[in-house]
C-alpha cells in the first residue's frame, strides 16, 4: 500500500511470504522474482501515477509465467486500470465483473462493490 509503512514487515508463511510496505519500493524489498501478484482494490482512480509506478516496478519483479490479480470498487475504476496494466506491458487474460461481488453502496449513481470486478493478467502484450 503506498505510503502506509516506512519500515517494512516480512511475514513467511511456509513458502509464502507477505510483505506490508510501499509497494513503490518493491525493487529494493523483494531479491527474487514473484510467482503471482495479487493487488486487491488498488485505488487507482486516485492515485493513478502511483498505482502506474508500483505496476511496472512489479512488472520488472515477476517471472515470466507469472500472474497477477487485480480487482477493483467500480466499472470505471476496472477500465482505468486495465489500461495502467496495458501501458505496463501485461496481457489481460480474463477481464469481468464478479459475480461474488459484495456490494457496498451506489454513490452518485455508480455501485461501489468489494471486489466488483477482476483481472488476470501476465507479462506481455497481446
């Protein structure tokens, strides 16, 4: 999450390991390469350039039949970040609202879900 931590937590849990940090400094936090990246409602609508920052930062972090999964509050928050993630370099495999949702709320005339919609995606372009 960008800016929460200044100091890096590692968690290992067997052979998983969770970091709680600035995903902004994931070059200098992770020495290997990620086998799946999971980015749970990314606030991208407001913070778009960061959000662009820690998605090619972890581009450069993934191996190369990596995955990573993304889900979003709204449509138009969904379509922003699809096209973060394009500009990128990844390659969207699967790209829907989820029918799991848990909706939370329509503001101004736009239904606001946990998890609305999802991506997977992996390196390359289409």
């Amino acid at each position: 999450m960008p800016g929460r931590n200044t100091r890096p937590i590692l968690k290992k849990m067997n052979r998983i390991s969770c970091i709680d940090a600035d995903a902004r400094r994931v070059g200098e936090l992770v020495g290997g390469k990620f086998d799946i990246v999971v980015a749970r409602k990314p606030n991208v609508a407001e913070l778009t350039s960061v959000w662009r920052e820690i998605f090619e930062n972890v581009r450069d972090k993934m191996k190369e039949d990596s995955i990573l999964i993304a889900t979003s509050f709204t449509a138009k928050e969904h379509a922003l970040m699809e096209e973060i993630l394009k500009t990128a370099g990844f390659r969207i495999f699967l790209n829907e609202a989820n029918p799991f949702a848990r909706p939370l709320e329509i503001k101004n005339g736009i239904q606001i879900s946990v998890d609305h919609s999802i991506i997977i995606a992996k390196l390359g372009r289409a």
